[in-house]
C-alpha cells in the first residue's frame, strides 16, 4: 500500500515536470534542417515572441540563455566549451574587453543590409570603431527611480540617494560598476574613478548607500517598486517605465551630476559554429518591424531610428523609454580598468554588501 | 559426508576490480579530480583580464584572512546555526509526533515535509518572495484583519534569510530525526515512567539519548549545506548580507577572479570536514548521513 501511494506520488510530480518543461524549449514547431543558434543575452531584453518569430521565418532552432551582469556573461563564456554561444549582448566597454581578448568574430556587413536602419550617431562606436565585430540593439541609462507617493523628498541627484532619510528603502542594481559608478559622481568624482585616495573617499560614501539600500537585483528590480518594498532606487531606464504603468506614482529623474549610461551590441563569438545564422539572426533584429516588436515590451534607449520613428509619441515622448538628448550627453559609460584598481573595486563592493 | 564444491577465484584481484572497479572510478573522477582541480587553481594567478595563469603564488590564502572576509565567515556560521538551532527545535517535536502516530495519518504527515522538496527550491523562494511582500498575501491578510495599519516590512532583512534557510533544510532536519525517534523501543519509555519519572525527566534521560544521534546527523546535514547556500541571502536578504556561499559565488561571476573563489571554496571543505570530524568523534554515525 505504501509503495502504491509512493509510486502514485511520484508518477504524479514527474508529469508534472514533464508538462512545466515545455515552456523553455519551444520545440516541435521549426524544423531542425536550418540547423541552431544559441543566443545568450541579459534577461528581460529579448522577448520569447520575437524569438518564435524568427524560428517560424527561418526554421532554425533558436536557444536562448540569459545573464543579469556583463561580468557573469563572460565568467560563463570562459567556462563553457568554445562555441557554446553563437551571439551575446554585451555593453560598450565589454565589448572592447572582449574584443580585446580576441574572442569576437569580424562581421560580413554583406549579410547585414538592415544595418542602414541604425541611425548615424550609434555607428562607429569608441568601442569598437568602424563596427568591425558589433552591431548596436539596446542601452539607456542607471536612472534615479522614485514612487512619488512615499517620498517626500526632492531628488534631482545621485546624491540624494544617500540621504539618511531614505534609510532602508532603496533598490539598486547588483552591478559593481554601476553602483560604485553613481557614488564616485555622487562626489563630483568620474564614474570610471581610478586615484586611489578618491576611491577611498568612494568606499566611505558607499557605508552611506547600505544604510539605504535593502535590495540588490539586476533582473527585475521594478517588482520591488512595484509591489511596494522599494520607494526609490537606481535601476534601468526601461525598468522605470515598466513600472510607471503599473504605479503612476513612480517617477523617472536623470540626475545632476550626468547619468551611468550603457548600450549593448548584438556580437558574434570567435567560435561560433553557426556564424551564418548569427548573421541572419542579426539582420533579422535590424528589421525596424522586429524591433519594433521588442521595443513594444522592453522599452530601451534604441539604435535603431527607423524602428523608434514608427513608435510614435508614447515611446520617443516618454523620458523613461527614451532618456531626452540632453540626459545622454551629459552621462557618462563604464570604461575598462587596470587589475589593480578592479581589485580596489571588487573590495568595496565586498564591504557594500557583506 | 559429500563434499559441497565451492567455486573459488585463483586471485582476487579481478573479482575486487570488476565490483569496486567502476565506483572507485566514478569517484576518481567526479570526486578527487575536481577537488585537486580546485586546490591546484586555488594557488593559481591571474592575468589583466582575470584569466587563470597557471603560476604558484599564496597571494590567494593570504587575502583569505582580510576583516571583510572574517566577518562573513562569522556572518554565516551564525546565520546556519541559528538555521540549525531552530530546525532542531521545530523539527524535533514534529518528528517525534508524527513517529509516534500509529494512526494512518501518519503517511500524510510524512507527505507533508517530502512533497514540497520535489519543486525547485529557487521557485518557492521566490514563492516566499511574494508572499512576504508589501502587497503579498500575509500583509494583506494581516490588514484585513486590523493586525496592522501599514504593511510591515518582511523581505530583506536577516531574519528573512533565516526563515527561507530553515523553509529549505527543515526535511533534511525531519528525516534523520524521524528515523531515529521510530526505532526507540516503546516500552522504555514505560520502564521510565513506571520507575517513577516523570515526563520531563523521562525527555532528557531516555529520549533524548536515545535519539541523539538522530539530532546529530540533522545538525551536520543543515549546518553544512547552510554555510554554502547563497540564493536564499540573495532573493530573501536582498543581497546586503553576503554568506560565504555569495563570496565564492562572486568570485566565480562578476569578480571572476576563480583562484580566490578556489581558495575560498577550500576553506569551506576544511570547515566541512572539521565539523564532519568533530561529529564522528561525538560518536555519530556516518552512515545516517547517508555517505
């Protein structure tokens, strides 16, 4: 009898798994023959729709893995087998990292006639001049969050946020650079700050910011906004508008001392077993109709000007979707830094969240 | 008389190869090569772009010693013992209720603690997660009955981390207890009370000596696992009260710096085995830890 209701149990949970495990894998519906792409992007940035759309347009199986910082997409490349990844999405300065390190494969702008839909300004980076190894998708900026309703406070600045009396209620991202970043322009230091005696000074101000901050989350740090655990924080743009339309009182701020900027490429890896169906992954991407599509759920700062020209006032005339011009040229982006001051980095990031 | 012929082998090392030979193998290879895998990266460098050279240094262990890194190793081993300290003492009453049990629900019960284990623990942490919330369920239940007037703040503190930690390992608590409290001789306990002790004493004389090595093989299978776990500081903690799991976590992603995280992860198998050790000389059992 024991057996029996043993045996009834655990056939009962397996179908159950087996049922829940459709979801990711999509499969079944595009043939194999065009053979695979295995995509490996950040998470929240590339909706499952536009990836079934490709699938049904090309036949081939696309798979698609995800990542919440740039650090723990290339400490995840290093440790797969070469070839593991056809295409990431790393921001500017890992894309000059990764170039660095020679693990990007040169693109055949051949292949990739959609290119003329990204606006002029977005091509030939500082990051990788010429667009030799990176096509541009996404970016925005690490903007100040705040629910109106629960704050009191006027926050124009970075500075703000370390004020003593929103002790306990921020959210931030769980990026070092980003948040180490904001406190450096929070002292009217670089975001790429390297002088040590600063970086000491930096490390001091952050024992201000862990008084305030209560969650760490790069994935979706607008549901603790949203459900009401966080009043005010340091988060992605997009993630501010996403949480506007869920709580009106959520607010968007470009900060004074010029924002923590960031824009993420679409690229190919040296290895790639599948170059050419990276490459018509990428053009298909470059399609304003597809981008459009993905602008839809995921409101970025976009490359693509043909596709945000067709989004209309609700997308370009709201700050959070699209930071005004004058927020993006006062920002700054993270730039690569020696081993040295990485290490200085990495220690206070310990001391933050220890 | 007849002779029983018994079939003997000339040597015994064939016999010995082909039954040991396959798991020996197994463990040389899942086992003792990725652990001398980890030790020979934990005395390794690394270049400007944080990959592994293979060139000796100590730098490694040396950084292990910073009063950063001191103070998440207390941070954790507090954090698990009061993890352990409140599994031993939810899970012992528990355990020895539904052992005792002669009643059929006794199946149910034991149900109860298994099922929940079969659903990724990642999932109903983050269950926990909305539960807990301003606007999650208890909140709303608790204003609805004029407990409070705002939502209380539940995520994100210490104290969560515990609740998520205890929420995780209590089966791992239950089971040994379990097992332990069903082979205790009933009429012991008659005995006991029939000598005229009473129920208190009877507790800390016969069954709590009897069952201790119940309690011991629970203690070592939560502390241990407690000390390495780092989801549940991170989704129920909010990521402000790093455990030595998020150290060497770290070191393995955004830090990428795999030789201290190799050097880390050597300190936490020492801890492990001391512990391990300290068990088997308090005369645990190694097999009720099921190794």
């Amino acid at each position: 009898m024991k057996k029996r209701i043993l045996a009834a149990l655990v056939s009962l949970s397996l179908a159950a798994l087996s049922m829940t495990g459709c979801g990711s894998s999509n499969g079944g519906g595009a043939s194999t023959d065009q053979g695979e792409l295995n995509i490996f992007v950040w998470t929240e940035y590339l909706p499952d729709s536009v990836v079934e759309k490709f699938e049904k347009e090309t036949g081939i199986k696309v798979n698609v893995s995800t990542y919440s910082s740039n650090e723990d997409m290339l400490a995840k490349v290093k440790s797969e087998t070469a070839g593991a990844y056809d295409l990431l999405v790393p921001s500017d300065y890992m894309v000059a990292q990764l170039i660095a390190q020679d693990m990007l494969k040169e693109l055949d702008f051949e292949q990739l006639p959609n290119f003329s839909h990204i606006g002029e300004s977005y091509k030939n980076p500082s990051y990788d001049p010429g667009n030799v190894y990176s096509i541009p998708y996404m970016g925005g900026a690490g903007a100040i969050v705040v629910n109106t309703d629960k704050v009191d406070m006027d926050i124009t600045s970075y500075a703000d946020l370390f004020d003593p009396s929103l002790e306990g209620q921020l959210v931030v991202l769980d990026d070092f650079r980003a948040v180490i970043g904001m406190t450096s322009k929070a002292l009217g230091y670089d975001l790429n700050e390297t002088d040590p005696d600063k970086l000491t000074e930096v490390s001091d101000k952050l024992m201000e910011l862990k008084k305030n901050v209560v969650l760490y989350d790069s994935d979706s740090p607008k549901s603790a906004l949203i459900s009401g655990d966080c009043a005010a924080g340091m988060i992605w743009s997009a993630e501010v508008a996403m949480a506007m339309e869920e709580v009106p009182s959520i607010e968007v701020i470009y900060p004074t001392e010029g924002a923590y900027l960031f824009f993420d490429n679409w690229v190919v890896t040296k290895e790639s077993p599948n170059y050419d169906n990276a490459l018509k992954w990428m053009n298909f991407i470059m399609e304003p109709e597809n981008m459009e599509l993905v602008l839809a759920e995921f409101p970025y700062l976009c490359a693509n000007t043909d596709a945000v020209a067709n989004m209309g006032e609700e997308y370009s005339g709201n700050p959070a979707k699209n930071p005004p011009s004058d927020a993006i040229a006062k920002g700054s982006y993270v730039e690569n830094l020696d081993s040295a001051t990485l290490d200085i980095y990495n220690e206070m990031w310990t001391k933050l969240k220890e | 008389m007849k002779k029983i012929s018994k079939h003997e082998f000339k040597s015994n090392t064939m016999p010995a190869i082909v039954t040991v030979g396959p798991v020996a193998l197994l463990l040389l290879l899942l086992v003792l090569a990725p652990l001398i895998f980890v030790t020979v990266m934990s005395f390794c460098q690394t270049d400007e772009f944080y990959n592994v050279v293979y060139r000796f240094t100590s730098v490694n262990y040396s950084k292990l010693f910073s009063p950063d890194y001191i103070k998440i190793y207390g941070q954790s081993l507090l954090i698990a013992f009061i993890t352990t300290l409140i599994c031993v003492l939810i899970g012992y009453p528990f355990s020895y209720v539904i052992a005792r049990t002669k009643s059929k629900k006794r199946q149910l019960f034991y149900m109860l603690v298994i099922i929940p284990f079969w659903t990724n623990s990642l999932i109903r942490i983050y269950g926990w997660r909305t539960f807990l919330g301003s606007s999650g369920w208890l909140n709303k239940l608790l204003m609805s009955m004029g407990v409070a007037v705002e939502p209380i703040e539940l995520l994100y503190k210490t104290g969560t981390t515990v609740l998520g930690m205890v929420y995780c390992f209590i089966p791992f608590m239950v089971l040994p207890l379990y097992t332990a409290i069903e082979k205790l001789d009933a009429s012991l306990l008659e005995a006991s009370s029939d000598l005229g002790a009473r129920p208190v004493k009877t507790l800390f004389e016969v069954i709590l000596p009897l069952t201790s090595s119940g309690i011991f093989s629970g203690c070592i299978m939560v502390f241990i696992p407690c000390l390495g776990y780092f989801f549940v500081s991170n989704i129920l903690g909010g990521g402000n009260t790093d455990m030595i799991g998020n150290l060497i976590e770290r070191q393995f992603k955004s830090a990428n710096n795999w030789p201290l995280g190799a050097a880390l992860s050597i300190i936490l198998i020492v801890v492990t085995l001391i512990l391990v050790k300290i068990y088997q000389k308090l005369g645990g059992d190694m097999d009720s830890l099921g190794v």
